[in-house]
C-alpha cells in the first residue's frame, strides 16, 4: 500500500531522511493522519531533529537460530539508525517499542551505554561457549552518534580483552577509528570486517542512503583496516533490480582496488512495514521507473514484494535471482575475490583477570 498525502511529512522537515512518513506500526490500535490547516508554511516547519534516549539493559548478547545466516550471536549497541537507509529491513523493530518505522526509526534512537559492562559480565558466566559475535546485523554500529557515544569501540575493547571473535558489517567509515583494536585482534586472527556498498553514484546513495558515509568515505575506510590487517570483505546489499544492479561488477571492482579480500550480497528486502516506505520513496524519487523497479523486484519474491521464506529471502527466486547471482559469481572470480571471511578462530577466548567486569562501565 503506498500511502496517500496525509501520511506524508513535508519534505522541510524531513530534510536529509530517508522515510517519507511515521506511519504507526503495525501493533498500534490508531494510526496517524496529518491534517493541513492551512497556518504552517513550508519554511516554517521546524527540521526533525535526532532525538537519544538511554536504555539501561539486562543483558546484551542477543542469540539468533535462523539457519540461513552464519552466525547464532550478535550485539546491538543501538536502536534504530540515524544513516535512515529507506530500505532497512530492521525498521519493523521500531514497532516493538511503540514507534513508527519510518521516520521515528531514524530520528528516535536507543543507545545502551552500559553495552561493555553487560558484556563482559556475560562472557566471564562460567556456562558461556565462545562462538563468533556479529555487530551490524540490524542497526549499524558505526551510525552517527557512535562518534560521540563510544559504545561500540568499548565493545570491541572488552571483546580484545576476552580475545574472543567478532565480526562486523557497516555503512559507517567510523570503523575506520578503530583499526588499531581491530588490527590487534586480526593479527590473531579474532576479527574481520565488512563495508556494505549499494551504489557508487552519490545522488542515488544520497537519496537512499542520506546520513550514511559517502561511498568514496567507505571505500576509504576499507583500505584504512585493510592497511591495519584486517580481513575485509565487501557487502552489495541491497541488491534491487532495475535501480542499481547494473552496479554490481564496478562495485566489486572498487572495493577490491581499496583492499577487500571476500565478497558477497543481498536482495532487496521489504519485510512488513518497509514495503509501503520503499513505495512511497521510489514514487517520489524515481517515478519514472518505479512501476518497473516494483515489477522486477516481485518477480525475485515469488510475485510478492517479500518472500520470507528461509533460503529465499536473501537471494531471491527465478530468472532475475539466478541472473544476479551469475553476474555476481563471475565477476568475483575474476576479480579474484573469495566469499565473505573464513570464519574468526574461538581457541583463544579466555576470562582475563584480575580486573572485574563491573568496573568496565562506560560511565
């Protein structure tokens, strides 16, 4: 469904986001309609602004059983995201917080200050295997306002500390900052990092993408850890038919020229309240092919905007999925690019002593 004006938020205050809307979501009992009546003008609405509340959590390793994804933990220093991506299929966690996915979902973040402290409490329980952490899988780690907040880099502090594996996936050149605790650890071979890439054009990243780095910042970035000896690998994702698949060999090629070593990609996802965003934006900014765009990213969903199907999801289905996929596959050959990294080795975690983990509060 793609909404009508009365969802829309004018594009003044709305400036530099990616969402159109703050659509309520989808456990709301009411919905919000915005009513012109005819006082405010355009130039005097104010700009929304980021708005950060404090979460101070029980715990903070979330585990995962999806059995298409490689990893069964991860860490979450936020919620929400400020780089507003239009096509975050983590919007729909907004939801569970009574919040709109679309425009409170960039603009309403959750930090959880005490991340270093949960953690390394939860990794010195006598019951705890070690296995791979994943950072980035919903909210970026790197967003914005980790600059001024630290959470992330004094995960990865505790994470050295335990010499214990971590891998991260970002949108965000701030992991540029901490190649020197990523490259300790990758030395051991405890670490490895992705930069997600979906466009090299500046407009279009700007238009989906507003407030995350620019594609030559991450590329950037990218030589930065490879520089420290970090194993890098590079993310297409997504990848939407008919918008930026065209892409795919040019950004493989230039992430491979700024020191990626692996490769790998994702489709287009519309989960839930995503797909009506995802309309409203291409109507707004690509009218011109958005019924084409809409059309061929159905054909990869089974005629749907969105198989969840386990399998499916990620990749697709049909002709224009095996498509890509053999477009991507060539081109990573011959750009001699492996697949994402070898997973980081777990022999090495140990509890270091004496310091005790309570005394690691960012705080």
């Amino acid at each position: 469904m793609i909404g009508d004006e009365s969802d829309m938020v004018e594009k003044a205050a709305r400036r530099a986001r990616g969402a159109a809307s703050n659509r309520s979501g989808r456990f709301e009992p009411n919905q919000r309609v915005r009513v012109d009546d005819g006082w405010d003008l355009p130039e005097d609405l104010p700009v929304l602004k980021t708005e950060v509340a404090l979460e101070r959590a029980r715990t903070i390793i979330t585990r995962n059983r999806s059995p298409d994804i490689p990893f069964d933990r991860s860490i979450n220093p936020y919620r929400g995201c400020e780089h507003g991506c239009v096509y975050c299929f983590a919007r729909p966690t907004h939801a569970y917080l009574g919040l709109s996915p679309g425009l409170d979902f960039e603009t309403r973040l959750t930090a959880k200050p005490d991340a270093a402290a949960l953690l390394a409490r939860e990794l010195s329980r006598k019951g705890y295997r070690c296995a791979p952490i994943a950072m980035g899988t919903n909210t970026d780690p790197y967003q914005p306002i980790e600059k001024r907040l630290e959470i992330t880099r004094a995960v990865l502090s505790v994470l050295r500390d335990f010499r214990h594996p971590v891998t991260l996936l970002t949108k965000g050149a701030l992991i540029g900052r901490d190649s020197d605790i990523l490259g300790e650890m990758a030395a051991d071979g405890l670490a490895a990092a992705g930069l997600s890439l979906t466009t090299l054009d500046p407009r279009l990243a700007r238009a989906m993408e507003p407030r995350a780095a620019a594609p030559e910042r991450r590329l950037l970035a990218m030589t930065r850890l490879a520089a420290a000896g970090v194993p890098v690998w590079v993310s297409i994702g997504p990848v939407i038919p008919g918008l930026n698949d065209h892409e795919i060999e040019r950004l493989l090629a230039a992430a491979r020229d700024a020191g990626a070593t692996g490769a790998s990609y994702v489709v287009l996802r519309l989960p839930l309240e995503v797909g009506p965003l995802f309309h409203d934006w291409l109507a707004e900014t690509c009218p011109d092919r958005a019924a084409r765009v809409m059309g061929l990213v159905r054909q990869l969903h089974g005629g749907r905007d969105y198989d969840p199907e386990w399998g499916k999801r990620m990749r697709g289905e049909g002709e224009i999925a095996r498509l890509i996929a053999q477009r991507f596959r060539l081109a990573r050959e011959r750009l001699r690019l492996g697949r994402a990294p070898a997973r980081p080795r777990c022999d090495l975690f140990r509890v270091p002593g004496p310091r005790r983990p309570e005394q690691l509060s960012l705080f």
